[in-house]
C-alpha cells in the first residue's frame, strides 16, 4: 500500500511528490501528460525557472524526482475511487488497482474553448487569460479584453500598469453606464458586437472580427473562457465544489484538505483565483506535507 497516491503530475502534483519523497514516503503520481499549459511557449513568474517552456521545466522535476526512491510515476488514468481515510482504492485504465492512506487531487482544469474560428489555435500565443503570466512581454502593444462580466472592469484597470493601447470587446454583454463611463475617462476604447473569427497567422493575431462587419487589429487578446476540472472523479466522491467567475473549483480548508478526510487537492483544480505555476507548486508542497503530517501515529 501507498502513503499517498496523487492523481495529477503537473506543478502541483510532483510538488507534493517531492515533498513526500523527501519524507521518505511511499508514493505514486498517475499522470495523463496533459497538462493545462502545454498550449503555452513559456512560463513566466516562477522563480528560478522564468521564461522556459512548461513542458521542459516538467520535465527537469520528473529528472529530478528520479533520486527518490519511494516515487513512482505512472502514465495513466485514475478511471474511478472507492474506499476511505487509510483505505482508499484507485483504479487505473489500465486496470491496475492501487491503494493508499490518502489522496492528492491534482487533475487540473480544461478550458472550454468558445465556438469562434481561430480561437482555440491562438489559445496560449496571442490570446492568453493573465497579464501576470504574460504582460510583461506584451508590454506598451494593442491589448483586448473580451468582457465575460462584472470581473472585466478591474482587469482592465489592471491591464493600464502594463499598456496605454486597451480596447474592450462588449461581445454581446450590457455593460452599465458607469462602467462605461469610467473606461471612456481612461481612454479605453469598447467594441459593440460579437465576435465570429479570430483572424491569424500560425496562432498569431492580425484582427479580431465581428458581426457588425468591423475587424479589430490588437497584439494579443486576453480572454477568460470558462473552464471545468478535468475529470469527474471529485463527483463520485462527493467533494464540496465552489463555483467561481472563471469556472468549478474544489472547496478546501487551510490545510488544502476536502470536506471527506484523507482527500486533499491543490493546483487549478483548487485555485479560484488567478492560477499560476507559482501557486500550483506552493499549493502542492504543502498538500504533500499536510497529508504526511496527518499519517503520525
């Protein structure tokens, strides 16, 4: 039997496996390889690694997890989970049963990509969702905003630390007079209108095109599509959920631990505001060692 098995093998995930190692436990990551960034050329903001593309810094910690000895890693798929605290049972589709003391969710989110032609092929080039991870390179250039509600005003407050040039897409939403009124005082300029195509050349933008006939040339869009975990394996279990602007996220308490005892999560999955590999990797050590502290006997 595993201390822990963690179903997730991105930042979070091997986070928390090297934690565990460390510890001396006895672990095993199930990973897909999938991991929510892979549409990203680089990843910015984690320290020590800024600017390297996400799948090679992925790559370096599996390298890296290797002197571990009590750490496996498995590329496959937890398909289902039964059991509890010190019991559970993950199946694999593979069919390989495998049991633990406790879980680590840290599956991750996809994102649902809308129905406009030449979005999802920019997705992660030019149209990216945070200014942390990627507006310093896109610094002083024609920024976008496609307005998904309420929480677009204080991104595009926020976006003017690092560009003058932001023009809002309304897409089909009603924005208040006021809000209104207070982009026009910061010479924010809005665009009536859905949008219908994303023009581009190999994930790059030229314009953004609307039903009203106009095509809006900017540099990059950032954009907020909804996204859903991954898998559907926290409903079996019948985790806690919060619904979030962006999308479903976990609920956990401070110690990253579910409402069912022995289940903790981190990482997107767990993450309802502004994810970054930098919060991914801190949730995940800290879910690997509060999930060793609670095996002490």
């Amino acid at each position: 039997m595993d201390d822990v098995i963690i179903i997730g093998g991105s930042f979070a995930g091997l986070a928390a496996a090297l934690q565990l190692g460390r510890a001396r436990r006895k672990v095993t990551v199930l990973d897909t390889g999938r991991p929510r960034n892979r549409f990203a050329g680089h990843s910015h903001g984690l320290l020590g690694h800024d600017h390297k593309p996400p799948l090679d810094i992925l790559a370096e910690a599996r390298q890296q997890l290797a002197r571990y000895p009590t750490i496996r890693l498995v590329v496959a798929r937890a398909d289902s989970i039964s059991g509890s605290i010190d019991d559970f049972s993950v199946l694999t589709d593979d069919g390989e049963s495998l049991q633990a003391r406790r879980l680590i969710l840290s599956y991750g989110v996809t994102d649902q990509m809308p129905d406009v032609p030449g979005f999802a092929e920019s997705w992660g080039t030019s149209i990216v969702p945070c200014p942390y991870c990627d507006g310093f390179e896109a610094a002083g250039q024609h920024w976008g905003l496609v307005w998904s509600g309420p929480q677009s005003h204080n991104q595009a407050r926020l976006f003017q630390h690092w560009t003058d040039k932001l023009t809002v897409f309304a897409n089909g939403h009603d924005m208040p007079p006021d809000v209104q009124a207070d982009l026009a005082r910061r010479n924010v300029a809005v665009v009536n209108g859905r949008i219908v195509e994303i023009a581009h050349r190999q994930g790059h933008i030229t314009t953004v095109n609307l039903d009203t006939h106009r095509n809006i040339a900017v540099d990059v869009l950032f954009a907020h599509p909804r996204n859903k975990p991954s898998a559907s394996l926290h409903e079996s279990l019948g985790l806690d959920t919060v619904d979030t602007p962006a999308g479903i996220v976990l609920k956990v308490d401070e110690r990253r631990q579910t409402g069912v005892p022995g289940i903790y999560a981190a990482g997107d999955l767990a993450t309802p505001f502004l994810p970054s590999v930098t919060q991914a990797s801190s949730q995940g050590a800290m879910a690997g060692i509060f999930a060793q502290q609670s095996m002490l006997v």
